[in-house]
C-alpha cells in the first residue's frame, strides 16, 4: 500500500537568529527552532500534538487532517519577510489578543496624527515668530 503524502509549506522568518514558523495548512500554531531543519521537526511535533485536543480541531476547522499527514509529509520551505510575518504571528493569536493587538495599532496612529499636528503648529508657531524674516 502505498502512503499518499500531502505537501505541507513551511513559513518561516527569523527572530534574534532564531527560526519561527508555521505550516501554512495549519497556521495557529507556531514553532521555533534554532536551525531551518529543528524548526521543521518542531513545527511537525506542535502539530501532530494540537491534532490530540479534538476541540481545537474542531474549531480551527483540521477535521481534514491527521497525524499520519505531518509524519510522511514532503514540506516546501517559503521564508517571509518582515510584513508577512507580523500578519502570521497575529493570525495565530486568539480572537481577544487580536482585538488589543488591533486597538494598539490604533493608538499608535492616534499618536503619530497627534506627533504630526503638533510638529505642524510649532512649526507655523517658529514661522509667525520669525515675522517671515529671512535669516542671512
């Protein structure tokens, strides 16, 4: 009999010389490892293990999937930039950790607006003290 094996692409960035990742069929979990090949073989176990909580699977919608997938898989290796990997990260968080994470970006903006309109009135400010006067 022959074993069917479903490919499976590793995303992966690297953090501090680390390697992080995810399978890009099962994107809630990540892993690390400190090398490309210890990241792959972290990534396979983390899901292997996550397919025993049958609510998780469930929920995350990996009915379709079973163990025997990560163990006989054929793994594509894709790195992602910095932008692809924000948007991995995030995604594997639970909904709740992602509607802060979403309120912090917010603020953040709020404040670069506030940074930008006050560096415009100083500006205008310095200008109106100035008289217009050029300096020679």
């Amino acid at each position: 009999m022959e074993i069917i094996r479903k490919p499976l692409t590793l995303e992966y960035w690297t953090v501090n010389e680390w390697f992080e990742g995810r399978l890009r069929e099962m994107p809630a979990i990540l892993s690390q490892g400190e090398t490309l090949d210890d990241l792959e073989q972290h990534v396979r176990e983390d899901c292997i293990a996550a397919l025993g909580d049958p609510e998780f699977v469930r929920r995350k919608g990996y009915l379709h999937l079973d163990e025997s997938d990560f163990y006989s898989a054929d793994i594509e290796r894709v790195p992602l930039g910095r932008h692809e990997a924000a948007v991995a990260q995030l995604e594997a968080l639970s909904p709740d950790r992602q509607e802060k994470v979403f309120i912090y970006i917010e603020d953040l903006i709020d404040l670069e607006t506030l940074e930008r309109r006050v560096e415009a009135d100083e500006a205008r400010r310095r200008e109106e003290e100035s008289g217009g006067e050029e300096e020679w």
